[in-house]
C-alpha cells in the first residue's frame, strides 16, 4: 500500500506486518514502547483491560459514617477492630509491592503492546487500593504511626512482605531475559505475585473482613475490600495468562525440577498465610472459626495450582466457605455500575467494538485458548481440571457525593506511651510508636528508607498527595462528554483542511503515536524507581494510566480521521530529526539507569539533572510549538475536538512539570550536592541546550505547514520565554503545599 501526504511518500508492506505480528512475544519480541497494538495476537489481554476499565471504582464513592460510628462506640470488639488494623497495617504494604513490581519488572520486561496497556492498568488499580486504605484510616482516625509499626513489627505481616520482595528486587535492573535462568526468575516472579500473593496470602484477610461485612460490621470497608477483591481476581487472571504463555513460548523453563519448585513456594506460601490468620482471628471471631479460615487457604492454593497445571497440594479438598465463594458468583446477578455510566464504561465499549473488528482479520496469530494444557509436557506432567477465575459482584455505588471525602491527612496525636500493647485472644502483640516515628523521619526524595510499600501516611510531602489527588480528579478519556469529535471528522473528509492543515494534524497524532518511545521518555521511570518516600511513588506510578489515556485518545482520533498510524509516526519522526534528540538525551537516561545507588555527589546530580530534564525540559517545552500550532488551528474552528483533546494532555504535562519542579526543590533542600550555584549553572546550560533543540523542530515545523515568519518568530520568542520562566522558578519555587496548575504553563497553552 502507498501513501502520499503533501510530498511524502509512505510504502506499507503486507507481508511486513505479517512478519511483525509473528515478532510478537512476552519476552523477546520486538519492544515497540505500548502504542503499536494492532494486530493485536494477546486478544485475551485486551479483553480483560476492557473489563477492568469498566470496573472502575474510587474510594470516595463509598459511604463511610457508619463504620465510623461503629468504630468509636461499643457496638464490635477490640478483636474486630484489631481485624481491621490488620487488614490495613498488610495491605499498606502489599498493595504497593505488587505495584512496584508491575512497574519495575513486568511491565518492563513484556514486549508485547497489548501487555503494557493491561499491566498499566493493573498498576494504576494498585494506586486506587492504596488510596482506599488512607481513605479508611483518615475516616477511622487511626494513628497513622501505628499503621506503620503494624506492617514493620508484626512479626507474620514481615514475613509475608520479604517473601515476595525476594521474588522481584533481583529483576529490577535490565534482566538479561535470553538466559534461561533469568526466564526462570521471571516466571516464577510471576507465579508468586499472581497466585501466591495476590491469589493466596490475600485470602484470609478478604475472608475475614467479608465475614464482618456480611454480620453488619464495617460494611464500608467491607465495600471497599470488595471491590478489591473484584480487582484481584483480574489480576489473578491476567498473571495467570502471562504465565502460562511465557512456558508456552519458552518450553525449555518448565522442567520437572522447576515444577516441583513452585509447588513447593505455593507450599511456603500457605503456612504463612496460616500463621497470620492465627495472628488475626482467634477462634470463634466475627462468625468466622480459624480452622475454617485456614481450610479455605488450603483450598484457594489448590485452586491456584491447578489453573498453572500444577498438581494439588490436598487433591480433592471441599470448599469451606461456600457462602463466600457464593457472594463472588453472584457477579452474574448485579451490575456494578447500574446507576453510574462513567467514561470509563464507554472507553470500555469503544476498544470493544474496535477490538472485535481487528479481531476478525487477525487470523491464526490470536491466542485465544487457555494455554493451560500441555505446557508442562517437558515436566512429565499429567493434564488436571483447571478452576476458573470468577469476578466479585457487581454492585451498584450511591450516586450522591459523599461529604466526608478524604481532604486533609493529619496525623492523629501521638500519646505518651510509645508502646501500644493489643492482648488479642491468648497472645500479647506490642507496636512501638518510637520506632514508627523514626521510620517517618527517614522519610527522604532519595536514600531514605526504601522499602517498596505504600506505608504513606503519616504523608512528608504532602504536595505530593495533593497533585495526586488533583490528577485522580481531573481524569479525562476521549469518549468524555466534552470531547467531541464529530465535526473534525466532516471538516478532513470534506476537504475543508488544505494539505498543511492535515499534515498539522498528520503530525501532531504522530507525536502522540510516538510518546512512550522519544527520546527522554525513560526518565520519570527511572525517577521512580529512584525516590523512596512511597508518597512520591504514588503519584508518580500514574504514569502507566496516562499512557493508557493517550492510548485510547490516539485509536480515537485516527479512526475518525480514518487516518493510517504508521504514516503518522513515521511523518513525524522525519519532521522532528529524533536522532539529535536521542544522542544528546541518551547518556543522561543510562546514567540515571546506571546508578545502583544515589550516595555520592556525582549520582545525586545525575539524578537532579534526570528530574530537570524530564520536567522542565520535556514536560514543559518539548514540542510545545507543535501545540501552539493546533491550537491555532482550534481557533479558527477547525479540528475543535483534536485541539481539546490535545490541550487536555497538555495540561496533564504541565501538572507533571509541577511535580519535577517541586521534587527537585525538595531534593535540593535535602542533598548539598544539588544546592548550589554551580550546579544550577550546569542546569541552565541544558536548559540552553534544549532550547536549541526545540527551535531547530519549529523551523523543520515551519517548512512543512508554511508557517509565516511572524508566526515563526512568535513561537521562538515564547520558546525563550518560557524556558526564562522556568530557570526563574528553579531558584524561587516554593515547597509544601502548590497551586496545582502551573500558571505561566496555562497562558503559553
């Protein structure tokens, strides 16, 4: 096929797209950086992205009040509250090393499209359930200290926390995946959190707080885990899938040895889970008896096996605790969002329909059966039944705002008595609130405490929560009610738009196309990785979500155009001369990578100048020409809906230049190194540098939509303007807490 816009000419070859659907793999395969989705050969993990996005939920769309006036009267126990603390003092932890890992290890590691955009999504459901759990102890009034000894001192929460984090800390930094025993820790990295963490140890406490729900105690928090547990059993699912494909793909990781290894981790797994069962329900507590418990993670474990091919560890085991495996079936009963249509659900929809027409064309590259069977033959392993993952109810949320939404997280007072002692049953369990104390202090941008949860309260930086807040807040998608796309569409097709304007428009869906991939743009993963105050992970691990978004807006726009994504991409990459970008960014992205630690002066100003580069460079003045130009266009009335569309993540960008900028402030406050003269000197000089890069875009942009040179000169001067702004800001701007839009930003848009 041949294409011609304007002077360019674009051959697309048939059999190339043939060969580039066989390319794809879990591992291996070729890495396109998440928006090259079609053809599409893991149907499979786009049909649950689908289910999960239509599932979405926010912790502030539960009512609250009446688990708070059961908290604080007479009417549960000192046991049923010390469930609850429990069930908060893990998950705080948990929910943040499942997403950690998501972020660090798999997502980075898959090279398969469609498996980015699911796995971002899971990533962006472990911040929500982190949300939710400072929404429970904000309402409760619990002391935030408290919740941090919980899942630093009990004894069985440490265990169950290190068990995992063995599983993922080794994968973290450029796994070599052509090793077979590299494939190995991948796969059982993903067995573990799949279904002995997130299918497993996650069990008891669901089991337990359901059982309160389910007597007329906490039904908030019930709610709430709940929901949770709707997601787990996605991410269950979606890990179990990747699995199972990575043996398939990879016969040569399933040997017998290899089996018998994961048996007996899901072994390991389970006598944890029963020590903190123990810990948590003493016998004959909230309608639930231990023995039961315990038998129900026998019987969950088995369940899990035998999904991966594994043999069972008590073949034939009955369920314990069929009223909460009924509750989870009655999915087919309710549906979730009855009273609430959300963009979300319509996205949901829209990839649907688009997905089953791509679908239809893709041929024998589609995996569409459970790969279950046979990917143990190297194992000698007979073929067992396989249990299938079911979904938790679907039920409708109150449509009303709740007043006691979570504004401001203020730690409770601290009492005098720095150990709190809970005699809960026949044992004795002490928290010292002094040790939680110094755990907060040590709270630092870098080399603080790392420990890969979401301990976050009580909050440090609590500008960070805000921007987190603001972000989950102003969420937008392109099938959002005032994205309209209708009128853009008449206006390409009936030739209302001379040949520049298309190719302004040609190139800016190119930009978009282009994202995950430009240069730089491994800076704010890196980033991440890097910071150690969980709150800063928190906000910054939106990033798979905002991708995702950009995604979904991308397959928008080109299909009412009915434009051709490869012309776009490629159109723009020759227009924006990507390899100047890329020799003068890269050394700055493997320096960062290359820092195993931030302790000396050196790596704390690498670090520094990653942060000044990914925000005041990237975020605030990367091709900001080129958006200048469709609003232009926007405001001549043509394209309306690419130009709102465009202009919502604009300022998405420039809410993540807020951040930059305010972590880099904090950084400086905290490291020596970087609160000097001379190495804002070296900042200005890539500030300069950066600005020479973006004009030499605007006259390459100039040439090609015949841009006057007025308007030309105008643009270079606000390129200049706004990079002065920026270096001014970098000595002036304040911490705590920000305005969360960057006003200078909004007048340039």
């Amino acid at each position: 096929m041949r294409y011609t816009l304007q002077n360019h000419h674009f051959e697309l070859h048939t059999h190339r797209a043939e060969a580039a659907l066989a390319a794809k793999r879990i591992i291996g395969g070729h890495d396109t950086g998440g928006f090259d989705l079609f053809p599409v050969k893991y149907d499979w993990a786009l049909e649950k992205y689908g289910i999960m996005m239509a599932n979405h939920w926010e912790p502030d769309d539960i009512q609250m009040q009446k688990d708070v006036e059961q908290w604080q009267s007479d009417e549960v126990t000192e046991i049923e509250r010390w469930i609850i603390r429990m069930g908060i003092g893990y998950f705080s932890a948990a929910e943040g090393i499942v997403g950690d890992n998501i972020q660090h290890v798999v997502r980075d590691l898959v090279t398969a499209a469609e498996l980015k955009v699911v796995l971002g999504r899971h990533a962006h459901e472990e911040n929500i359930h982190a949300d939710s759990l400072l929404y429970m102890i904000s309402s409760l009034g619990i002391n935030p200290h408290e919740c941090e000894a919980m899942f630093e001192q009990i004894p069985t929460i440490v265990k169950k926390n290190e068990f995992v984090t063995r599983h993922s800390r080794g994968l973290r930094r450029g796994l070599d995946l052509t090793q077979l025993g590299n494939q190995r820790l991948l796969a059982k990295n993903l067995f573990v959190f799949g279904q002995c963490m997130e299918g497993t140890q996650f069990y008891g406490l669901f089991a337990m707080i359901l059982s309160l729900k389910r007597y007329g105690k906490f039904k908030g928090i019930g709610e709430m885990f709940e929901y949770t547990l709707r997601d787990e059993t996605n991410h269950i699912e979606l890990f179990r899938r990747l699995f199972l494909e990575l043996l398939a793909e990879n016969p040569a990781i399933a040997t017998r040895t290899f089996r018998d290894e994961l048996v007996a981790t899901m072994q390991e797994a389970v006598a944890m889970e029963k020590e903190f069962i123990r810990d948590c329900l003493p016998s004959g507590a909230v309608g639930l008896r231990r023995e039961d418990a315990e038998l129900y993670i026998d019987y969950i474990a088995d369940s899990r096996l035998r999904g991966c091919g594994l043999p069972a560890l008590n073949p034939g085991l009955a369920d314990p605790l069929p009223w909460l495996d009924e509750s989870i079936r009655m999915l087919k009963e309710k549906n979730f969002f009855e009273t609430r249509v959300t963009s979300y659900q319509k996205v949901a929809s829209y990839l649907s329909e688009l997905f089953k027409t791509e679908k239809e064309g893709t041929g024998p590259g589609v995996s569409a059966h459970d790969p279950v069977v046979g990917v143990w033959q190297t194992a000698d392993q007979e073929a067992s039944d396989i249990q299938s993952t079911t979904l938790l109810p679907q039920k409708a949320l109150k449509p009303e705002v709740q007043e006691m939404a979570l504004t401001t997280l203020k730690p409770a007072p601290i009492p005098k008595a720095q150990e709190v002692t809970y005699p809960i049953g026949n044992r004795v369990f002490r928290l010292d609130r002094g040790k939680a104390e110094a755990a907060y202090a040590a709270k630092r941008v870098i080399n603080g405490r790392e420990s890969l949860t979401f301990n976050l309260l009580p909050l440090r930086y609590e500008w960070a929560y805000d921007f987190y807040k603001q972000m989950k807040t102003t969420h937008w998608g392109p099938m959002s009610a005032d994205i309209q796309m209708n009128l853009d569409a008449e206006q390409w097709h009936s030739g209302l738009l001379n040949a520049e304007e298309k190719g302004l428009v040609v190139l800016s869906l190119g930009w978009l196309a282009s994202l995950p991939r430009l240069p730089g743009a491994g800076l704010q993963q890196g980033i991440r990785m890097h910071v150690t105050a969980p709150e800063l992970k928190l906000v910054l691990g939106r990033e798979p979500q905002d991708i995702n978004t950009r995604q979904e807006a991308l397959l928008f726009a080109a299909q009412c155009f009915g434009l051709n994504l490869h012309e776009c991409e490629a159109r723009f990459k020759e227009v924006a001369r990507l390899k100047e970008r890329r020799e003068w960014l890269s050394p700055h992205e493997l320096a960062l990578m290359d820092c195993q630690d931030l302790v000396s002066d050196a790596a704390q100003k690498t670090f520094g100048r990653a942060v000044f580069l990914a925000g005041s460079c990237l975020k605030g003045l990367a091709f900001c020409s080129l958006h200048s130009s469709l609003a232009d266009l926007a405001a001549q009335g043509k394209c309306p809906g690419l130009g709102n569309m465009m202009s919502k993540i604009y300022a998405d960008e420039a809410c993540y230049l807020n951040i930059f900028e305010h972590l880099l402030s904090e950084a400086s406050k905290e490291n020596p190194a970087l609160n000097n003269q001379l190495f804002r000197g070296e900042l200005r000089v890539l500030m300069s540098q950066f600005l020479e890069l973006e004009k030499a875009f605007l006259r390459q942009l100039c040439s090609e939509t015949k841009m006057t040179e007025t308007r030309l000169s105008e643009l270079a001067h606000q390129l200049d303007e706004i990079g002065g702004r920026t270096l001014v800001r970098l000595t002036e701007l304040p911490t705590g807490r920000s305005v969360l839009m960057n006003p200078a930003h909004d007048d340039d848009l």
